[in-house]
C-alpha cells in the first residue's frame, strides 16, 4: 500500500468502470505482469469493496468474457483491518499479445508504460508474438539476400587478421544462415555489417544533438551517424567529445587527461542501447542527446516482456539482439553478460555523480547519465561557419583544422567520414580531401593500408612527425 502506482501495480476505487481495469490486466499480461488492487480510492484510503464474494465472481466473468486468449490470473480477498479488498495478480503471460475482444487483435493489445496503458501498433505487436512463440529478431534470415551483401572486408577487419572468417565461422557467430540450400544472411549480419542496411532498416542509425540549455529548444549542433553498428561506438564518442573539453591532471610520473563528462560511463551506455535497440520498429533511431547537465541515450523499443527498470539496475538481463551481443562481445565491448546497466550505476557512485535514471517513454527506453558539473556552450567547443570550420576538439590546441585532424586521430585510426563527423561535418567535402593529401604529403599522417590507397576500408592515422608536431601544439598552448 506505500508503494507509488506504477508498471506493476494499480489501485482502483471499484468495479464501476470495467473496461479501464480490464485495460490494465491486458496490459500487465503483456509486460511485465502486476497485481491490480481494487478497494483504494483516488487519494490512497482503503474503502474496500461492499460485496467482495459478489465481486470476486463478477471480475472473473469480466475477465473470460471480455479477453483473449484466456487469461488466468490469480485473484483473492485480502483483508486489512476491517475492510476487504479484492486483489487481481496477472504474471507475464506466454500466450501473448492478449487484447480486448471488444477492440480485435489489432486494435485491442495494450501495453504497460509507467503507470498508464499504451497501445501497441503493429511492430509491438509483431514482437509481442515473436517473445511468446521464441523467436529472435536478429536471428532471422534474409533469403532474399546474400552473403555478397555484406562487407565481409569490415567484419574481418574487426575481428583482426588472427581469426580468418570462412563460412562455418559466419555461421558460428549466427551471421548467416541456410535457407533452401543457400546461405544467407541474418537480420543481425545486415544490421551489424550490411552493405544496405538502411535501406532494410532504415531507422537503424544513430542521431545526435547538442542543445543550449536543458531541454531541446534550442539546438546548437547536430550529427547524424551511419556507420556499421560497432564502428558507430568510436563515432558517437567522437561526437561528445567535441562538445566537451578536457583537463590535465599531472601525478609523480605520469599526465592523465580528465573529460569534463564521464566517458567510460557513457561508452557503457551506448553499447548497451546498440546491443538491446529493438530494430524491428519504424519511426525511430537511436537518439543522443547533450545537454549542459546530462547525456540521454534513447533506444526504441520498450523492455522486453517480463522485464522492469528495477531487473535492470539489479543485473537482470535479456538480450534483445543476441546476434549483435555477440560479435559485439567478440569485439570486447561487451565484458559480461548483463553487468552493463549495473556497472553503469556503480560506476556513477565510484565518481560521485548522480544516480543514472532510466525511464520507459513512448517510444522506447530512456538513459541519462548526469555530467559531474554542467558544460555550458561557453566552454564548450563552438563548431564555426565556413569551408575551413569545425569544433576546438580534445586538446584546445587553436592552430587550425590540421590540428584539430591530428587529435582526433591521436586515440586510434579513423575513416574520413569519420574524421569529418568529428570536425561537424555530415561527409567529407573538398576542403577535408585537400587537407588529408597535404598531410599525407607532409608525413604527419599515413594510410592503414598503404597498398591500397583508394579501398573503402582506408583509415588514417598519425605518425610520429604528426605526435611531435601535436606536442609542440600542447606546449605554446594557454592554460584553461
């Protein structure tokens, strides 16, 4: 009776509105189940029911007659001091979707969100199905493709040249499958690494946004992100990095650099809404959000049935896209199974931040991390207008955009899409492709491949001559 009504409890007055009660158990079979009290009033006073025995059989017809398949749910008198209350418990229910037959099956599935009941549309509906009957999303073939429509180059890249990827491998790891005597790919191979993935899943990318402020009113900068779903991991940290800065912090033998936000936090939290985004519904990418106090991840999808926030901030996990937990654990960006959420939680508390909030919104789910003191667009770098623009990235060293290139790949390697996105550019353009020759020129930077200067799988990286010309940067530079 103390606890807040929410996706797994209800209090109503009386039977005197059935079709909103018969809502909630819908919605309670079809998430994550509940326990629906009836007998408390609006303002949490125990009015109990006036013919409990009368009572108990009417809600159980309500129930037959009013709902399908057949829902049992468990119902009983509970007696608190010298009122009875009349308590229905529904538990995550394996013939889901269930709905009102009043409405059909189509339009008659709910939903729990919160504390309210939602529709569901069709691909919530489409999942709801998939869950009962077993069925993985991402282990699905597509027969009307091929293993040709993969890039088969970028999954042996990621893997490294230690583990060579023939077909029994591929079908190992469940990127592909037999179908009909063929192989083909699975949803997940074309989700991780398909040469089109957009077009079979159009809203598989990712969208981020800086905003003035703490809402978004007003956007300041914006990047949209396509690469394949583990590259995407190093391109979205690119992203938040330019829009905060760093502090050097010097020990007895050794500089450490400090982010102004909690990175290995937040790569936690982009990995975990990669790995557990439900791609199967239209309408909605994965969207990151900066604000000055706090970073929110957002992933379509709600929790899987039979899932609550409270499973996920103890451990429990379920794993949404297998074929994508997968190869992202052999990527090493995943540690363990289901630690992620609770390790992003300790984490917070090692550093002293805030508690992370997760919060289940209309279209999915909701993470955001809080910032150790808030970023403003006055510290931050400011992306500027022009050919020759981009953001003051990780070191502040003014010197240029060759700067600013020769930082972001003092980390790690990097395409050129992936060099422009982190200058705040949505592709490279004529100024960056000049740029990048003249720096190969110079010998500040060389190819990964150096064989094959114009293969699609080209990076850049820096040299040594491009770390000393960096370092002498760092030594005219002016304290922050």
């Amino acid at each position: 009776m103390q606890q807040p009504e929410g996706k797994t409890l209800e209090f109503k007055r009386d039977l005197s509105s059935p079709r909103n009660l018969l809502k909630t158990l819908v919605a309670f079979a079809n998430s994550a189940g509940g326990r629906l009290v009836i007998g408390v009033d609006d303002d949490r006073k125990l009015v109990g029911v006036a013919d409990p025995l009368d009572d108990e059989e009417r809600i159980c017809n309500l129930i037959a007659d009013s709902i399908a398949p057949r829902l049992v749910p468990n119902v009983e008198l509970l007696s608190v001091g010298n009122r009875t209350l009349l308590a229905v418990e529904v538990f995550p229910s394996s013939s889901r979707p269930h709905y009102l037959k009043a409405q059909g099956p189509e339009q008659g599935v709910l939903v729990r969100l919160g504390s309210s009941n939602r529709q569901a549309g069709p691909d919530l509906i489409e999942e709801l199905r998939r869950s009962a009957q077993g069925v993985v999303f991402d282990e699905l073939p597509m027969p009307e493709l091929s293993v040709e429509d993969l890039d088969l180059p970028a999954v042996q890249r990621q893997f490294g040249a230690g583990r060579m990827l023939d077909n029994k491998a591929l079908l190992t790891l469940k990127l592909l499958r037999r179908e009909q005597g063929r192989l083909v790919p699975t949803q997940g191979a074309v989700l991780l690494f398909g040469k089109d993935r957009e077009l079979y899943f159009p809203d598989a990318w990712v969208q981020c946004g800086r905003f003035r402020g703490l809402d978004k009113v007003d956007i300041f900068d914006q990047a949209e992100i396509h690469e394949h779903l583990p590259d995407a991991v190093a391109a979205i940290e690119l992203f938040l990095k330019k829009h905060a800065f760093k502090t050097a912090q010097f020990g007895a033998m050794r500089r450490e650099d400090v982010w102004s936000i909690p990175l290995t936090i937040l790569r936690e939290a982009i990995v975990n809404a990669l790995v557990h985004s439900d791609y199967s519904q239209r309408g909605s990418p994965i969207r990151i959000a900066f604000f000055d106090d706090r970073i929110d991840i957002e992933s379509p999808g709600l929790l899987l049935p039979g899932m609550t926030v409270d499973d996920m901030k103890s451990g429990v996990s379920r794993i949404r896209n297998p074929v994508i937990a997968r190869v992202f654990r052999e990527f090493g960006l995943i540690e363990q199974w289901g630690s992620g959420v609770r390790r992003i939680f300790a984490d917070a508390a090692s550093q002293g931040l805030p508690e992370p909030t997760i919060t289940e919104i209309a279209t999915g789910v909701r993470l955001s991390i809080y910032l150790p003191e808030p970023v403003r667009i006055e510290t931050a770098a400011k992306p500027q207008a022009g050919a020759e623009s981009g953001p003051g990235v990780e070191s502040g060293v003014e010197s240029g955009v060759e700067s600013r290139v020769l930082q972001l790949l003092k980390p790690q390697a990097l395409s050129k899409s992936a060099i422009a996105q982190g200058l705040g550019k949505a592709k490279p353009n004529r100024h960056l492709n000049e740029l990048m020759s003249r720096l190969l020129a110079s010998g500040l930077v060389a190819y990964t491949l150096p064989d094959k200067p114009n293969s699609r799988l080209q990076k850049y990286r820096l040299t040594d001559s491009g770390l000393e010309r960096l370092l002498q940067g760092h030594t005219t530079e002016t304290p922050r």
